[in-house]
C-alpha cells in the first residue's frame, strides 16, 4: 500500500460526498475499493483499531451487495 493509495481513496471519498445521486452499483463498487484498502491497512498495521475499522468496512461492502442484489440493507 502507498500514500498513493490512500490518497486517491480519499479524493474518492471527497468526490462522493458532492454527489447525491449514486446508484447502488457505484456504492458497490466504492465499499468494495474500501473494503479492499482497509483489509491491506489492516493486514500491514499492528494497530488493533484497524481490524476493527476493516471489518467495519467489510460490513458496507456486504449491506451494498445486499442492496444491489434486491435483499435491502
């Protein structure tokens, strides 16, 4: 993982909070980009808060799968 990284998630995250008509697919697809980021944060921090947080993340990324996929949040 790279400051690049985290860097462009959070021009993404920025992007997001402008906008007010996401559809279910793109929110997928950003917990899925967040999920995947948090999961690497985690596996390369010894800060047990980042399990956490990664976890918490994979949690949005299942309820955006669920919404997608018609079984609601």
């Amino acid at each position: 993982m790279t400051a690049r990284d985290i860097a462009a998630f959070l021009a993404e995250v920025q992007t997001r909070a402008m906008r007010t008509d996401l559809t279910p697919t793109e929110n997928l697809a950003f917990f899925q980009r967040k999920a995947d980021l948090m999961d690497r944060i985690a596996h390369e921090s010894p800060d047990p808060d980042a399990l956490r947080v990664a976890a918490n993340a994979r949690a949005q990324l299942t309820a955006a799968r669920a919404q997608v996929n018609g079984e609601g949040f």
